[in-house]
C-alpha cells in the first residue's frame, strides 16, 4: 500500500493544506470578481457613453490592461511599487488589485458588448415612458444585457479563478505552491507524487468551476 | 374659449439637422386639446423625425416647443418629466421583453410616476380590459402576437395619464390582419377626446379618424386641411401627386 502515489497526499497534513491552498486561491478569485463584475457594470455603461473623451478613455485603460501580460502587471504592482513608492504591499493584496483591474477591464468590454447589442428602441421606450436615462439602464437595458452577457461572463469568472494559479510567481502560498511543496518533500520516497498532486489539484479546480458552468448553463435556458 | 379649443401643443420655427443635412425646415405647427391629427407624406419627408422631436428623443437645432403653454424645449425643462405628459408609441414591437405585459405598464406609473400600486394597478386592468387583453397580463412579450404587443404598448402609454399621444407609424410592420385591432383601438381613444398626433400610410383610417390632416413633403408642412377636402381635393399640385399613390394601390 505504502507505495501508491495516491497516499502521498493523505499522508500528514497534505490534503488539509491543498484544501488551505484553494481557500487563498478562492479568497483571491470571490474578491476580484465581485469587484469586477460591480466595477465593470459601471466601466461598460461608460463605454457606451454618448462622449468620445469618455469612450476613448476607457478603450486605453481595456487595452493597456490586455496588452500587458497578466504576470507582468503582478511583477509591477509587487515589485516595482515597492521600488518607486517605497510602498511594501501584501502578495496576496496585490493579487487582489491586479486580478481586479483586469477583471473590470474584461468584464467591462462584456457589459458593453451586451449592451450596444440590444436594439436602440428599447433605450427609446424606456425614455418614452418617463424614466430618467438613469432608470432606463437600471430597469430596461440592465436586465436584459445581463440575460445576454451571462455566458460570456461565467467564462470570464472560471478563466479568473483558475488564472489565480499565476500569484504564485509573486510568493502567495496559494493551492499550487503547497502542491510543489508537498511534491519536493515527497518525491525521493514516492516518484509518483507529482502525479498524483496534481490530478487532486485539477480535481479541485474542476469540482469548483464545473457547478459555476453548470448553473450558468441553468440560468440561461430559465431566461430564454 | 371652449376648454376643447385651447392649444395644447405648439412648435414655432422648428429645425432639426442630421450632420450637415437639414432635415426640418422650420415647421410651425399647433394641436388644440382634443385634437386628432395625421401627418402625411412620403416616406422620409420627416413626419416621423418631426414627432420624435415632440418628445426630446431627437435634438432640435432651432426653434421651439411648448406644452401647456410653456416652453418644453430650451433644455431647462427635463425631458423625462415632460415625457410623461407625452405618451408615444413606436413602429417597432417595442415591449420590453424581459418583463410581463403588466409589469411593461407598471414600470413607468411606479418608477417615473412613483404612483401608488394598488392604484396604477386597477387602472392598468381597466385599460387592459378595454383592448381586450386582460387575461393576457401575466404573460411576456413573446407570447403575444404583433397587434397584441402593440395594444399593449398603447396601454403602457396611456396608464401615464399623458396629456397628447404620438404614433408613429404603429401599424407599419404588422401583418395585414392585425392593423384592424390596433386602428379600433386609437379610433376609440380618438373618440373619447385623446389628444392625437398620428403618422401612418393608412389613408382610410386617416380620413375617418383625423380631424386634421397635415401634410409634410421635404421637411415642410405642405398643406393643412380638414380630411374631406384633403382626400377629394388637395390643393397642392405635391399631395395629389401623393394620394394619386395611394389610389392607384388601391
């Protein structure tokens, strides 16, 4: 029995500490996609504003957020910050505001997307029957661009949760680090170990954004 | 003066631009209460961009609209409260389809109005029961048929208590056999002393409906005249070419 990989990771702590590794890995993804979806709500409205200064303004911040490599913008924020601002912030923190500037910016493109697909006479009708520009998007385009973007953005949340994997690189024990780290301590008694960690960690990244699919795929067919 | 002859809706020397295109040249143009009138003319001669400036959905250039008698147009007063005071309806099938036929009516008397509930909602059903749609209140706007939505839309316009109500070609993309409901529909509003300004292609319910035709060719009011005369003698040379149209379909 002792030589099944498998047991490598019942062994001592390991399971509990893989599990201890999702809950940073998911403590990181919950923030920065609440903060995206809200902040990006707002970023998409903004981007279909009737003013170009406006429009252009946050095409720049989209697309310097896209052309940038995710692990760059986590290199800059941890390290050069530090450098520049004398400012030592939290691996993990950091990890929050950069999954979170570039969560905003995708979900932002969503929302507008969704937005500008639905046809002009609704915005219409909703101004005809009183409600200020305000109301129409809380009531009338709102609702109905969420109907339209949810697919698109429950792609957009597993893609962030299992990106998160990335803040390794800036030190945060996250659930792949202790996996790396259960692997070395492991891997001259058990060769397999590799193996079998990271089938448990693909385990758990798939137990976690498969329900998120699944309900997604749920809610689409309620609002049809 | 009669309370039906005074003038409700006025517009002084209106024009309005599409870029460097002038589309409007300065209309001027006046409802009395009570009033039903029909804008006619050729497609694109701006009897629709005309009436979508009533309601600040397109930008004027220059001129003047007043309601009640006071200006509605200098950009002080706010749109969406005169808004509710003009009721308009679209060509266009345009329920909101993520709401049920009750909740379409609703949402301006509640949010824009911010009336009472129970109050907008016995209205709604009256209103519903007299376009015969009051069993069809809990269903969404997919489920109904063209003419039903448009009904509809008229309901949610005029559960607003509106002072004027626009139409803008609201017959013009449905099936042939759905117009009737709908034109029975604004004919028992015109009937009951609704203040209308109607743009349709539908000559026969023009001539029975209107109590003024206005005809605009161009972006100008061509000719104004009560519809027997319009209809049996035009006196432009434009709108008899224009009915001439019309009678040869026919």
């Amino acid at each position: 029995m002792s030589d099944w990989g498998i047991n490598v990771i019942f062994q001592g702590q390991n399971f509990l500490r893989l599990l201890e590794g999702l809950g940073v890995s998911m403590r990181i993804a919950v923030v920065s996609v609440l903060i995206s979806s809200v902040c990006g709500i707002f970023l998409g409205l903004l981007m279909t504003s009737r003013y170009v200064a406006v429009r252009s303004l946050c095409r720049s911040y989209l697309e310097a957020v896209r052309i940038v490599p995710l692990l760059v913008w986590l290199f800059v924020f941890y390290f050069e910050l530090t450098k520049v601002l004398h400012l030592q912030l939290p691996a993990e923190f950091v990890a929050d505001i950069v999954f979170s500037i570039w969560g905003t910016a995708e979900m932002g493109d969503l929302v507008r997307g969704a937005v500008t697909s639905l046809p002009a006479h609704q915005r219409e009708s909703g101004l005809a029957v009183g409600l200020t520009r305000w109301q129409v998007y809380r009531y009338v385009i709102l609702p109905q661009a969420v109907r339209r973007l949810l697919p698109s953005a429950i792609n957009l949340v597993t893609r962030m949760i299992k990106t998160t994997s990335l803040v390794v690189l800036i030190g945060v024990v996250e659930v792949l680090k202790i996996g790396q780290q259960i692997i070395e301590v492991s891997i001259l008694k058990v060769p397999t170990a590799s193996f079998w960690v990271y089938a448990i960690i693909f385990f758990l990244y798939f137990i976690i954004c498969w329900p998120i699919s699944l309900w997604a795929k749920h809610l689409e067919k309620r609002w049809q | 003066m009669k309370e039906t002859e005074k003038i409700l809706l006025e517009v002084h020397k209106l024009k309005k631009n599409y870029g460097n295109k002038e589309i409007l040249h300065g209309i001027d143009f006046s409802v009395h209460r009570g009033e039903v009138v029909v804008l006619l003319g050729p497609s694109g001669c701006g009897k629709s961009t005309f009436l979508r400036c009533l309601n600040g959905l397109e930008e004027i250039q220059s001129g003047s609209i007043l309601l009640d008698g006071s200006i509605i147009s200098d950009g002080k007063a706010e749109w969406y409260a005169i808004r509710q005071k003009i009721g308009m309806v679209f060509q266009s099938y345009d329920l909101f389809p993520h709401m049920t036929v009750i909740e379409n009516i609703l949402l301006g008397p509640l949010k824009a109005q911010k009336r009472k509930k129970n109050e907008v909602e016995k209205q709604a059903a009256e209103l519903l029961e007299r376009v015969g749609l009051l069993d069809r209140k809990d269903d969404y706007p997919a489920q109904l048929s063209g003419g039903q939505k448009q009904r509809v839309a008229i309901v949610r316009a005029l559960c607003m208590n509106p002072e004027i109500m626009l139409f803008d070609e609201v017959t013009a993309s449905l099936d042939p056999e759905m117009v009737r409901e709908v034109l029975d529909v604004m004919k028992e509003l015109a009937q009951q002393g609704m203040t209308m300004l109607i743009v349709t292609h539908e000559m026969n319910f023009a001539r029975s409906v209107a109590d003024r035709i206005v005809f605009i060719d161009e972006g100008c009011i061509v000719e104004e005249s009560e519809p027997e005369q319009f209809f049996t003698a035009p006196q432009t040379e434009r709108a008899q070419r224009f009915l001439d149209i019309f009678s040869y379909e026919n």
